[in-house]
C-alpha cells in the first residue's frame, strides 16, 4: 500500500519529532512516500535547495499513486490544505488528526468536509490507535 503523510513544513515545525513517529507507525502498512515530512532537518523553509516546481510536481505525482492519505493537522498549513482538497477530488480515502490545544480550532474547510475522517487525538497513542483503526477500515464506507 502507498501511503501518503501529510504535516506543516513552512506553517511551522514544532510537531516534526511527532510526523517521525507516526511515518515509523505507518510503515507497518506500506510504504509511506513522504517520509521526508518527518526529518529533522527539514526547516520551516521546506526543502529550499529544491525548485518550487519541482516540490509541486513531485508532491501531486505521489499524491495521485496513494491509496491512502494521512493528513496531521494540527498545525495550519496552506500546503497541506490543498494537498486534502486535491485528494478529495481524486475519491482518496483520507485520515485527518487533529490535537486540539490551546486556542486553536481545526479549520471548517476540513471539520465540516463530509469526505474526510477526523479524528481528535491528544497523544501519538491516540493518533496510532486512531490510524490502525482507519487502517482497518481503509477501503470501506464511511
């Protein structure tokens, strides 16, 4: 199975020890195509030695070979925003986590999106139960 994993890289990187650990969980799955989402040395300026067409290009052309997609958001992004609508549109089945903290809210363009599955977790327990649970159930009717 070709999984893909979604995280902030320019919204912010506070979470990348977490992206890491939930690509680790993921792999007992398939193979997940962005593994670089979770590497440490990935800065908010993403990967910035890469031509922006070339990110773009890249990034949809794995997003279109993925059975599944697992979307963190948590942290708002732009980038990862779009990759969730362009996957909507192609009738990918797609996991959102989402941590609650703080004053923050999840954005009502995906709490209120029919074709997502969001789950509220508030630690990577909670966000590996919830992928084993999708997992599970990837390929059925939600």
């Amino acid at each position: 199975m070709n999984i893909y994993f979604a995280g902030s890289i320019c919204g912010g990187r506070d979470d990348s020890d977490l992206y890491r650990r939930i690509i680790d969980h993921l792999t007992r799955y398939g193979q997940v195509l962005t593994e670089h989402i979770g590497d440490p040395s990935v800065s908010e300026e993403g990967e910035h030695h890469l031509d922006d067409g070339f990110i773009y290009d890249r990034d949809l052309e794995l997003l279109h070979t993925a059975d599944v997609i697992i979307a963190e958001v948590s942290i708002p992004s732009l980038g990862v925003g779009y990759e969730i609508a362009t996957a909507v549109q192609w009738y990918k089945q797609i996991l959102c986590l989402y941590r609650p903290e703080g004053h923050k809210r999840l954005s009502a363009m995906i709490a209120g999106c029919p074709d997502l599955t969001i789950v509220e977790y508030g630690s990577f327990e909670g966000a590996a139960d919830a992928i084993d649970s999708f997992m599970k159930n990837e390929g059925t009717d939600r």
